[in-house]
C-alpha cells in the first residue's frame, strides 16, 4: 500500500510539472532533438566524462542542429531545456533582443565575481560605457608599444628551446598575453615569461580550472554542495592572495595619481583622455555614488584578464598549429612579413599592422574552425519570435553553438570544414552573425580589436624568427589526424598544442 501510494505521488507530480511546463514541453517537442534522451537525466549522458568527452558532447548537439532546415535543435539539461542554435539569422535575434546570460555562468562568480562579462544585465550595462572608452584607438597603439616588446622576449624564450623537440607553444604564448596584460591593465610587470613561478599565475591558473571543474560536474552546480568542500576553501585561499595583492596596486596607483593631481572624480570628457592603463581609468571613475569600489576594480580587471590572456593565447596557438600542418599557407604569411619587414628584426609597430592582411585572414580563419569560446549562452526572460516561427518561452535556455555555426554549410559553402585563409581576403558574409568569433550583438567583446593587435604584432614578430613545424607526422596520404579538442573554460588543442620550431636563415 505505501508503495502505490508512493508511485501516486510521483505520478501525480510529474502530471503537475507536465501541465505548468507544458509550453516548455511544447517547444521541445517542436525543436525535436536527433540526440537520444533519458528521463529525469535528459541529455546529461553524454557530457559525463573528461574535457575532451564534454567538447564532443557540445559538438554532437551542434551537428544535430545544423542537420535541421532551420538551424535549431533541444537539449534537455535534466528538466531544464536549452535551444541549440547553428543558424546565423536566429542567432542575430536572440542575441540583439536577449542580453541576460544563463544562470551557469554564476559559477565563476566565487572566483571572479561579477565583472562585466559575467555579471546580470542591471551590473553589465552601466559598466560597459565605462569599458569602451578604454579600448580607444589612441589606448591601442600605446598598449602595441608593450605588445612588440613582449613578443621580443616570446621569442627569446622560445630561442631556448630549439633542438629540444616538440614544446607546447601555449605556456610561451600565454605567459607572453598574462604580461601584456599586466602592463596595459595594471602598469604592473609580471615577468611571466621570465618567471612562471609567480605566485599570481599559480593562483590565477588555479581559479580558472577550478571554475572549469564545477562547470563540467552538474553535481557540484549547487552552492550547498560546492562551499562545503574542501575544494571550495583551497579556492578562496587563492582568491585572498589574489585580490590582496591587486587590491594593494590599486592603493598604490590612487596615491600615486593623487601626488600627480591626476584624480577626477567626474565622467566628463573621460573618452577623450588617453589613459595609459584600465587601472587608472577605472581609478578616475571611482568615488561617488556612482563610481566604482575598490573591490569592484578588482573584479573588471580580473574578468579583463580572463578575456585576455586565455582568450588571444588559446586562438594564436591554434594559428601556430595549423601552419605547422599547412607549410604552403605559413610561406604566404612569411612571404607578406618580407613585404612590409624585409629581414629586419625591428619592433613590430602600430602602423605595420594594417599591412599585414594575410596574417590577419589566417587568424580570422583560425578563429572561424576553433573559435576560442565554441558556445554562447542566454536566458529566456521574455517570449520571443525567431524568423523560422518557433517561439522561445521563459524558463528555458539558449546555447548559440558557434563551432557549428561557423561551420554552416548555407552560410560557408561546401569546404566549411576546410581550412582556407583566401576565404577572409574578399569576404562576403551572407549574414553578419555567420562570424562571431567575439559574440555578437550589444554583449559582444569589447576588446576584440585589442587581441587582434596583440596577435597581429606577436605573430609577425614569431613568424619572422622560426619556422613552425609539426610536432606529428602525417600519414601515408601526407594528411593529418583531426586536431583533439577539449573544453577548458576556452576550447582548447587536447595534445597541448605541441610544435617544433626552426630558426629561419636570412635571405642573401
């Protein structure tokens, strides 16, 4: 009796959960995933596993919605639903009418709190005028200075390891964008490159994999669980160190502006003062009952740093990586440092850039096939009509799944999955969300040219040194495995982006 008394009451809940989701339900049924699902579970099935099993998992729904008319598909997180999107045009609209992230990214809250690109759209908002400004172009062609002496020490470093045999390019060129971002955010030199002991960058790399690992166990989502572990503890210890120490340049940099008389607490004009780092703009709109606390300081340029260092670090080592496996393409690139450098070893500059468009189509290509952030997430606070006649309902999510949207056969033609640079050099987007390597719409990156330029500028400067080779030989055919992919935070190489490098001899 109290058995069937219990499955009654299941029953009945279920039937109730049915009735007030049933729009919910509806929507699902009308995306109509390909992907086999399980009660209570949904699709969790196939994103337990390692890095790579989750990569995979993100790929598999991508793909199963690409194989639809309308670009769209389902994927039941347990009982809570997401839409998967591969189609440009309702990615245009979701994207330009929904700014609200999916409750997932609070996971990185605990490490990195709520700067802008993770933050509620009440916190995002008046916060991103206060970014923009700082990304000015007179700000980017100081922040290049740094950039070209930065890469002056990449290559030295990487001079170390010649003859050495494969070497995972990723920990140079990550330490190269952590010191460049150092300089430009902090006026502080890390000597990252020099010195991969630093406490910062051990910190740093523990707070980013930790977020990793809970946002890749749905165990540990829950708060409850999470902050009574012991992991949970190991993390703060870290984020103590960290935010003492960018608290105490903050002080110092206050006193050093007030010495200078370069304090002003006041908005006015702030677009059109060069400021040499984020630091001393964010300084200059502290105070007041709109400025921002110390604390809050902190949490813009951590959330800056996230941006930059992983993100212009994971998508210039794929770009070493596929020249490797693509001599031809790495000798046109070479053959265009020749045009504008001839065989100097000077500094990179400003004005060199401009130039350099092959170098930039290879990176655009680059970031087309391994987009360094391979999907996008929002939540549905409001009914909405995509263009294909589906409508989105509250309660549910939405993942734009950019790797498969830039792999949209409509929108890239049949060799969507080749690597091909030409393809940037004349480009003609049928739709401008086809390309987002930055998102898109009003919460898009507002450092996209920044990490262009901090690309642009280490790349010539590699480029001209060594030349790439693969760490791997190709088969019988001269073809190369597909590349192992993981998510890491950022979609990253699996085989830790392995390459050899070879000095280059000088032209008679």
């Amino acid at each position: 009796m109290l058995v069937e008394l219990i499955l009654l009451v299941v029953i009945l809940l279920l039937i109730h959960q049915r009735w007030t989701k049933r729009d919910i339900y509806k929507l699902g049924e009308q995306l109509n995933s390909g992907i086999r699902t399980f009660p209570l579970i949904g699709h969790i099935h196939i994103f337990i596993g390692d890095n790579v099993r989750l990569m995979k998992a993100f790929q598999v729904v991508g793909l199963d919605a690409l194989k639809k008319e309308n670009g769209l598909s389902s994927l039941w997180f347990g009982n809570y639903l997401y839409t998967i999107v591969a189609d440009p045009e309702a990615a245009d609209t979701i994207l330009k009418n929904i700014s609200e992230k999916d409750d997932i990214v609070r996971l990185a809250s605990d490490f990195i709190g709520n700067g802008s690109i993770f933050a509620p759209v009440p916190i995002w908002r008046p916060r991103r005028k206060v970014l923009i400004p700082m990304f000015s172009m007179k700000n980017l062609k100081y922040f290049s200075t740094i950039f070209a002496s930065e890469s002056q020490i990449l290559v030295e470093e990487l001079g170390k390891t010649v003859g050495n045999g494969a070497i995972p390019v990723f920990k140079y060129i990550s330490a190269y964008t952590m010191d460049s971002i150092a300089q430009t955010s902090m006026a502080y030199k890390m000597h990252a490159q020099r010195n991969s002991d630093h406490f910062f960058l051990k910190g740093f790399d523990m707070g980013l994999n930790s977020v990793v690992e809970r946002i890749c166990q749905p165990w540990l989502h829950s708060d409850t669980i999470y902050k009574n572990l012991p992991r949970y503890s190991t993390l703060m210890k870290h984020k103590k160190l960290l935010w003492d120490f960018m608290l105490e340049l903050i002080r110092n940099k206050r006193k050093e502006l007030e010495e200078t008389n370069m304090t002003q607490h006041q908005h006015e004009n702030s677009s059109d003062t060069v400021h040499k780092t984020f630091l001393e703009s964010l300084i200059k709109l502290s105070g007041g009952d709109d400025g921002y606390t110390d604390d809050e300081i902190v949490e813009e340029l951590l959330v800056i740093m996230v941006a930059d260092t992983d993100t212009s670090a994971v998508a210039a080592s794929f770009v070493t990586l596929l020249l490797s496996r693509y001599p031809e393409i790495q000798e046109k690139v070479f053959e265009e440092l020749q045009e504008v450098f001839g065989d100097s070893d000077r500094l990179t500059t400003f004005e060199d850039l401009p130039r350099l468009k092959y170098l930039e189509a290879v990176i655009r290509e680059t970031q087309r096939l391994y987009t360094t952030s391979p999907i996008v997430t929002r939540k549905v606070d409001k009914e909405l009509l995509l263009p294909c006649g589906i409508k989105l309902v509250p309660g549910t999510g939405i993942m734009i799944n950019i790797w498969a949207l830039h792999r949209n056969p409509r929108y890239w033609g049949d060799d969507a999955d080749q690597f091909r640079p030409e393809r940037f050099l004349n480009l003609d987007l049928k739709h401008p969300a086809a390309f987002m390597p930055f998102s898109y719409g009003p919460r898009n990156c507002v450092g996209y040219q920044y990490a262009m330029i901090s690309m642009k500028t280490m790349l010539s400067t590699l480029l001209r040194r060594y030349k790439i080779l693969p760490a791997t030989k190709p088969n019988s055919n001269a073809e190369f495995p597909p590349l192992r992919l993981k998510f890491d935070l950022m979609m990253k190489d699996a085989d830790g982006f392995q390459i050899c490098i070879e000095p280059r001899s000088k032209r008679a």
